[in-house]
C-alpha cells in the first residue's frame, strides 16, 4: 500500500508508475486490498481512484499489535 492514498485519491495509473511491476498486476494488488476493505476504490474518467481508509488500518495494527504480544508472551507461559 502506498502511504499517499492515505491524504488523497490516488489513480491506479499513478501507483503504477512507481513500482516494478505492471499496471495490471497493480491493479490486482488494489482489488486484494479493496476486498480486505483497506482501501475503496471509485472511478473517475477513465481512470480507477483509490484511497486507503486510515481507520481500517488503524484497526488492523491494532490488532496486529495484540496478537504480537500474544505470541510474544506465549513461550513463557509453555515454560522451559
């Protein structure tokens, strides 16, 4: 994900052009996304707008946090 579709729409063809890889494989890379509901996407024009939901991912690391310190925990409980 890429951190500016935090403050703005972003177009599929802008987020291409910055990494290696395909406009298709980017694409399918934002449909991933938008199916887990991290990003929505909108059309405009002829181009394919997206933007991340920052409270969807806060929620995500916030999560992500518990479960790391869970597993973090979990070998002293099992014991030596």
């Amino acid at each position: 994900m890429d951190r500016r579709t935090l403050a703005a729409d972003l177009a599929i063809s802008d987020l291409a052009w910055r990494y290696d890889i395909s406009f298709a494989g980017v694409s399918k890379h934002v449909a991933v996304l938008e199916r887990a509901g991290l990003v929505t996407k909108r059309p405009a024009g002829r181009e394919q707008m997206v933007r991340a939901d920052p409270e969807v991912l806060a929620a995500v690391l916030e999560m992500i946090e518990h479960l790391q310190s869970f597993w973090e925990e979990r070998p002293a409980r099992v014991g030596p």
